[in-house]
C-alpha cells in the first residue's frame, strides 16, 4: 500500500487547476486528501464580491 501513497496526490486533483494537495493519508478503508486552492482571491458565492480573506473551510466526502 505505502508504494501508491506517492501517487495518490497526483490522481484526485491533477487535471483541476488552481487546486494543491496538502497531505495524503491512508488506512485500511479510508484514503483522507487534504487539498486547498492555490488561487489568492475568489468570487463570494452570495453576492459576487472579490475577496483574498478565507471565510471558511468544510469536509467534503464523495458519495
């Protein structure tokens, strides 16, 4: 298993640009992908305004 931890960070989010793999991590049923985006300011999804402040964060899970 440790010979594809390598890997892993290069699969999930390599064709997604603006996005970087923080850390991989592995155990016997799950596989945690810390991942941020790498772009300084973003569109606020309510109202449309730019901003380069982080307003928050959340776990997403695949279905």
């Amino acid at each position: 298993m440790n010979e594809v931890l390598p890997q892993l960070d290069e699969l999930p989010f390599s064709s997604i640009a603006g996005v970087s793999v923080e850390s991989v991590e592995m155990t016997d049923k799950v596989v945690q992908i810390e991942a941020r985006a790498t772009s300084r300011r973003a569109a606020c999804p309510g109202c449309g305004c730019w901003s380069g402040r982080i307003h928050s964060s959340y776990l997403r899970f695949p279905p």
